[in-house]
C-alpha cells in the first residue's frame, strides 16, 4: 500500500511538470490547440448549467428587456437613466479590474498598480494644482481639468481627494473580493465531496496541516498562523487578514472553504476588509505620497544624484509642467506638449503586463485540458 501511494505521488507530480512544460513559447501549436479545445469544453459546460437553470435565465432576459425598453423611449426619465448609465458602467469597469487582479487566471493582472494606483495619483496632482475636487463633467473622469472658478490657494483637504475617489477604490476592492471566491468554492466541494482535487494550493493546504506542528520555515509557519486565525477566530480572523495587503489570502479561502465556514461569513468579512478597510489603506498611501509638497521634495531629491541627478531631474520636471499646462488647458503654451518618455514607458509596461495576463490565460486553458486527458488516462486504466 505504501509502494503504491509512492507510485501514484511519483506519476502525478511528472504529469504536472508535463503540464507546467505545456506553454507558448515551448509548445505553441500544442498549446494553441489544447487552449481551443479547452474553450469548447467549457462553454459546452456554461451552456448545460444555463439550461439546468433557464427559469433564472428568463427571468434575467425579461429584466433586461424591459430595461432596454426603458433605454429607448423617450421622456422626461432619460436624464436619470444617463446617468445611472454612467454611474454602473463606471462601477463595472473598476469591479472588473478587481476581479482581474485577484481572480488567478494563470497569474493576476495587477490593475492596482496599473490603472487604480495612477488615477488617484492623477486625481491628487490635479486637487493640489486646481485647488479643487470639481472637475467639470464630462470630460471627467476620461481626462482631468480645472474648474473655470477661482480658488483659494490651500483650499484642498486630504478628506475631499478620498471622497473623489472613494466610488471606484471601493468599487475594486469589492472586485478583488469577488475573486477571492473560487479557491473558497473549490476547497468546500472537495471538503462535503471527499473528492481530493488536483490543486497544487489545496494539496500545499492539505500537506500544511498534516506537519503543522513541525513547521520550520518563516513561510511555513506565516501560512500556519493565517490557517489558526482564521479558524479560531471566524469573522474577525478573516476580517483582519483581508484588511492588510496579504499574499497569502488565498490561503484564507481555502481554509475557510476546507472548514466549511458560511458562505456570508467568509464573503462579508471579505468584502469589508478589503472594499472598505484596506481600500482606504492604500488610498491614503497613494494620496499622501502624491501630495504636492512630497512630489517636489521626491523630484529635488533625485537632482540631487551625482552625476546622474540633472538628467534625471530632467524628464520628470517636464512631466509634472506638462500635467500642468493639460490642467489648465492651455495647449497654446511655449511648454512642448510632445511625449514624455515617462508616460510612453508607463504606457508600454502596461501593454506588456496585459499581453503576460492573456498568454497566461491561455497556457492556464491549455494546461487544464491536458490535465483532463491526462485523468482520462487513469480512469482507463483503473477500468481496464
């Protein structure tokens, strides 16, 4: 019995190196096509659970006619409804960067970094130049102006840049949580199933417990004490490891799904620790460290640098003009309005962390067809 669990450990972790070798740049035309295939199987599979439930189906197309219906005429409603338009569309669109940056689709897209992390640094810059918040709408928030009225110089407060962007920090975090669910869902169906997935999470998480009191590493142990607060301690144990910026909160919804913790439980704390409390964190890091004065100190700074330091200095002062001028709308200015190299490298890493994000992906796809050929294989063989 013990040659034989050998056996089985041994043949499943080579036919997971077989998987983790299945890539684009190693085997592309594999890939491609175990990706397509892939695809097919799983809309095969979204369509049978749609029909299983085509009464919630109906129900949510009839909604959504009468809405479109609502859309179209016309009446005295249509300003409402543009502007509900706006507000959801808005809100959508944050939610669903948060759920790319905590989904785990191969790897996560870090839209915090990308697009959250550089409007509120652009709201910021914008509120201390302007003296303001009241950025006319439209074009906000696509592009940022000053206000047409004059303000005291000082005017802006801390508390007035977070409420600006209160909506679509929240509105992330609330996404991020959301992504947080599938390694939830994935450990309570194998816990109530007796079924042992094939997941190198869970099967990290099952190992964990196994040598928990023999823990020696500083890793081993932080992955531990994540697993004891939130087992011990419940709401409040989840609640205080999604409200700090925690690698390791994956680990929490495997636990919680593994222990068969409520759904509300794990999702509420979730949803709050990270749509409220650590958004709010992040925020104000972001806000104070884009502050006006700290800006210019952080830009003298680097003039400082030996040798390096003026040309340095360079780029980065004509970038915070540029951001100026665009403020106040002054294209006719003697400042150049051409490219900065900063944003054109901005712009290209963004590109460059989108298209890893889609070849992962599709590897991730690939990867999981060839793991169901490969459990085809044993079901064959146990059969035969």
């Amino acid at each position: 019995s013990f040659a034989d669990s050998s056996l089985l450990s041994e043949r499943k972790r080579r036919d997971r190196e077989e998987r983790l070798n299945i890539v684009l740049w190693r085997q592309p035309v594999v890939t491609l096509q175990y990706f397509f295939l892939e695809t097919l199987i799983s809309l095969k599979e979204w369509t049978i659970k749609l029909w299983h439930r085509r009464s919630i189906l109906v129900s949510f197309l009839l909604t959504l006619a009468v809405l479109t219906a609502t859309y179209y005429i016309e009446g005295t409603h249509q300003q409402y409804v543009r502007y509900m338009e706006k507000k959801f569309f808005w809100c959508a669109y944050w939610v669903g960067l948060g759920i790319l940056s905590s989904v785990g689709l191969g790897t996560g897209l870090h839209t915090f970094l990308l697009y959250l992390g550089p409007h509120i640094a652009s709201v910021t810059l914008a509120a201390y130049e302007c003296n303001s918040v009241n950025f006319p709408e439209p074009p906000y928030p696509d592009q940022i102006i000053c206000p047409d009225e004059e303000t005291t110089e000082g005017s802006i407060s801390l508390w007035a840049i977070i409420s600006k962007v209160r909506l679509e920090a929240c509105m992330w975090g609330a996404g991020t949580a959301i992504g947080e669910l599938p390694p939830y869902f994935m450990a309570r169906a194998a816990r109530l199933s007796g079924a042992e997935p094939d997941d190198e999470e869970y099967q990290e998480f099952e190992e964990m417990l196994e040598h928990a009191e023999t823990a020696q590493d500083f890793a081993s142990r932080a992955k531990v004490a994540v697993q004891n607060l939130v087992q011990k301690v419940g709401f409040f144990g989840i609640l205080a490891c999604a409200s700090i910026p925690n690698p390791l909160f994956d680990l929490a919804g495997i636990t919680c799904g593994h222990f068969l913790v409520p759904f509300w439980t794990f999702f509420g704390a979730t949803l709050i620790g990270k749509a409220v409390i650590k958004m709010h964190i992040q925020k104000l890091f972001v806000i104070i460290t884009f502050s006006k004065h700290i800006v210019e100190q952080m830009v003298s700074l680097i003039g400082a640098i030996p040798s390096i330091g003026p040309s340095l200095q360079k780029p980065f002062q004509e970038y915070l003009e540029a951001q100026r001028i665009k403020l106040h709308h002054k294209s006719d200015s003697g400042v150049p309005q051409g490219e900065n190299w900063l944003s054109w490298m901005f712009e290209k890493l963004v590109i460059v962390m989108v298209c890893y994000f889609i070849l992962s992906i599709i590897n991730s796809m690939a990867q999981s067809y060839a793991k169901r050929l490969q459990q085809k294989m044993y079901s064959e063989e146990k059969t035969k």
